[in-house]
C-alpha cells in the first residue's frame, strides 16, 4: 500500500521572546492503514493520537523547536511509545518548552526516516530557526517545510536564533534545487508548489524579511 498524506490543523499559542500569538498549525501524517509517522505535534494531543488512530506510530519528527511545533510531543511519545527525532542544533530552542525532556533522537542531513513505504529524507535548512529541516520524499513528490518556506516566502527571521541570510541560502541550496512540480506542505497555512516559489527569491531577498 502506498503511504498516504493526511493534514490535521491544531490551534494554541506561540511563544518566543517574552511574545505570545494565538497560530494554527499543520500536523502532518505520512503513513498507510498499518503504521504512520507525525511531523510537528503541536497544541492537541488528543486530536493527534484520534488522527493517528489503531496505526503504530513510528516517528515524530520535529521541523524545528519552537514551541508551537513541539508542545504536544511528549504526551504524544508517552501515549504511543514513539521516538522523538529533532535536529541538536535545536535543542536551546527545545529546552525553552521542555527544560525537563529531551528528544530521543537527533535528526542528521540526509537521513532517512522510513514510514509505510515513504521516504523522508532530512534536509537541515537554517535560517528560522538553527536547527530546522525540511523532509523531502521524492516519491511521493513532496517536501514538508515546517517554517522555513511559505507560500508567498521564506518563515519569520524577526526573533531570537534566527537569520535571514541564513534561510534564504537554505531555500536557495536546497529547497528550490528541487522538481519544480514538487509540492511544498508547510507549517502553517495552505500548500504551494517549488515552481511556484521559486521565481520570487529575489523579490524576498530585496524586502529582506
């Protein structure tokens, strides 16, 4: 059986930098009938573990740590037995939510994580936040993007660990070197295309945000 993409939106608060603003996230789920992995548990951790249902959950993967992405994963790890997999240049990030729980594993650039057929190859994209990743599976021609890349742009660089220079060689090097007809799931908001981000790099790199 070919794995599937199911999209849960989530709504809470985020939080960074003495700030906090009310956001719904995308929870993604990449998996079949048998088995299934989530990328960003955020907010609702019993929407989650309803979405993910009778299926074994192999994998939270973790674009990135701010808190809005990563708030639910413990009680989702807890309730599953699932391992949570997040790039280390993010663990101050992560500390900042869950000073009393690490991550069980740390995501590499170029890793694979395996799911019910797809392959979720690790991208490390920094920019937004140091240890962001995008998860690209050619197969199933798509790349999740968490907060590194929007429709319309590149994620916030305005608060603490971030940098625009930084996302927008991400973004450059190794997100729009992708298949143009590629299929950019993102973190918040609706879906776009590579083919139809990629004509508008200089225009984000002359507003500078």
């Amino acid at each position: 059986m070919t794995a599937r993409i199911e999209r849960l939106v989530t709504a809470g608060q985020f939080t960074l930098d003495g700030g906090s603003w009310d956001v719904e996230n995308n929870v993604w789920l990449v998996g079949d009938d048998h088995e299934v992995v989530v990328i960003d548990a955020a907010h609702d951790v019993d929407a989650i573990v309803k979405a993910v249902g009778g299926r074994r959950l192999t994998a939270i993967v973790c674009t990135h740590a701010h808190n809005d992405h990563i708030n639910a994963a413990p009680a989702l790890a807890e309730r599953t037995g699932a391992l949570i997999w997040l790039h280390h240049d993010d663990l101050a990030l992560w500390k900042q939510t869950h000073p009393d729980r690490d991550p069980d594993a740390g995501l590499l650039d170029g890793q694979v994580i395996e799911a019910a057929g797809a392959d979720l190859r690790v991208l490390h994209t920094p920019g937004h936040a140091p240890g962001a990743v995008c998860l690209h599976d050619p197969g199933l021609g798509v790349v999740f993007t968490g907060d590194t890349l929007f429709q319309g742009g590149p994620g916030a660089t305005g608060r603490s660990y971030s940098h625009f220079p930084t996302i927008i060689d991400s973004i450059r090097e190794r997100l729009l070197t992708l298949p143009p007809e590629t299929k950019v799931l993102t973190g918040h908001g609706d879906s776009t295309t590579i083919g139809a981000e990629a004509p508008h790099l200089e225009e984000w790199i002359a507003r500078g945000h």
